[in-house]
C-alpha cells in the first residue's frame, strides 16, 4: 500500500487555466498554487537566526532621452562573501528594469515573478502596462513580502522606466522606490542608490550626476558612483579585474528600450575609472 507525500503538492489542473479571472499572473498563482509566492516563507526564530545572502548595491540615473540603472556583483552572508558575481539587475520588459538589495533569493523570486507578471498581463490584454502600473505591481509584491520583512528578510527592489507616453522624450526617464511594507515613491531628483552602500553612492551621484548628460556619461558616472560605495561599504563589491566581473548595467530609452550595456563596453569604462583612480584616489 502507497502512502501520499505530504510534501508535495497537487499540479495545478487544467480547468484553472482555462477559467475566466483576471489578467494579474501573481493573482492566479496566489488562488491555485500559494506556495510558489515569493512572501510563503517558512518562519524563522528571532530575526537573523537564518543567515542568507544579501545583496548591495544598486543605483539609478536619469539622463537626457533615458534612464540607466546598474550594481555591484557582490553577495554577502554576515562578514563573509557569499558570491563575487551575483546579478541583481533584470530587465523585466521592453522599457522597464528592476535592481534588487536585501535577501537575494526572496528578492529574485520577485523579480522573476514580476517579469511574468508584466509578460502575462501584455499577452492578456494585448497591451502593456502603463509605467505607473507597472510600479504599482512591484509595490503589490514587495508589500505581500512585509510578514518575511519583519523577520528580517527585507527587500528593497529600485524601479527604473522609460514612459513611453510621456509628452517630452527628453525626459521620460522615471526611478522608482520603494520601502519595506511596499509604499512606492517617485525619485524627482533625477538619482536614487538603494542598499548598504547607498548613502556612499548618492554622495558620490549628488556631485557629479546631471539629468541632461548623454548615455555615456551617465553610464560612467554610475560606476563611478559604485567604485564609490565600494571604497567604504565592505558589503559592496568593486570591479574585479582579476576575474573580470564588472558591474551589470542596464540602459532604457525609448529608440532601443532597455537593454544591457555590452561586458565589453564596461570593462572599457571601468579601465578607464581605474586608471583615473590610481592617480586620484578620491575620484
């Protein structure tokens, strides 16, 4: 005799798919299959009894046509290196991308939740969101994350777009924050740095960031701003020549969208960051 695993669960049925409901993935997946949520964590003792990897740090810059948001590679667990080349910045659609800082594994369980999310309302209206909804769906699941928050998996996710319905394309660039129990807030100061280098990258942006600079300059300055954090956040990782890992940026303008800036291109500019280091340290 053959016994059930209480561990696993049954497939979700074909009848659910075809059911009429509303066009939100993240809907579906909380009626028919919960557990697949990125907030249905196992609870934990006291807040930081479970060590996992967190990662740090993201910034965000608007400039004239477009919006760049880019991060470090490094995760870290306590006071050790959890891992040197971590990602934590997505594209998630045509002209939106997402930058993540806190508990890495609940964090990319969001975003890659939110990318289908985004997916799966475009095939079912046949349309896209609109940048404010797509903001709003992020602050949704970043808000249903709040009972893993106050066990201390926090996740801070920074929000970068490109309006395509703004009437000047000039300035259609939009960042995007966010707290722990999901309240969005519009940046209108044209750059934001989310995670424990985040107070050394906005000093460094609030002296060399300007909104009506080109993409190549305001592609420097981000990695200028996490070399930066980097100097005095242990949590933050610089560019690693040795291993070549450099930071991930991603660019979005209306003309190309969002896309991730070519490896080579950014080692080209870290180089040259470096080099500009070596002879002045303080940048």
């Amino acid at each position: 005799m053959s016994f059930p695993d209480p561990g696993r669960r049954a497939p979700v049925g074909l009848d659910a798919y075809l059911a009429p409901g509303p066009s939100s993935f993240t809907d579906f997946v909380t009626a028919h299959a919960p557990h697949l949520l990125p907030s249905a964590v196992p609870a934990h003792g006291a807040p930081g009894a479970l060590e996992v990897p967190h990662g740090t740090t993201i910034v965000a810059l608007v400039f004239d046509g477009g919006v760049v948001i880019a991060g470090d590679r490094r995760a870290t667990q306590g006071n050790v290196i959890a891992q040197r080349d971590i990602e934590k910045v997505f594209v998630t659609d045509a002209h939106s991308a997402v930058g993540i800082a806190g508990s890495a594994g609940i964090a990319l369980e969001m975003v890659r939740l939110f990318t289908v999310e985004l997916e799966h309302y475009e095939k079912i209206e046949g349309t896209t969101l609109s940048l404010d909804g797509k903001a709003n769906k992020l602050a949704a699941m970043v808000r249903a994350n709040l009972g893993a928050a106050m066990q201390g998996f926090v996740v801070v996710p920074l929000f970068a777009g490109y309006d395509i319905e703004a009437p000047d394309p000039s300035k259609a660039g939009r960042i995007v924050t966010y707290d722990a129990t999901g309240g969005r807030y519009d940046e209108l100061l044209g750059y934001h740095a989310v995670g424990s280098g985040s107070v050394f990258a906005k000093s460094a942006l609030k002296k060399r960031h300007r909104v009506d600079a080109d993409l190549p300059t305001t592609v420097r300055t981000a990695i200028e701003a996490l070399y930066d954090a980097a100097d005095d956040d242990s949590a933050t990782g610089g560019p690693d020549l040795t291993r070549r890992l450099y930071p991930i940026v991603v660019s979005i303008t209306g003309p190309e969208g969002a896309i991730r800036r070519p490896e080579a291109e950014i080692a080209e500019v870290v180089a040259q960051v470096v080099a500009g280091r070596t002879e002045n340290p303080g940048g």
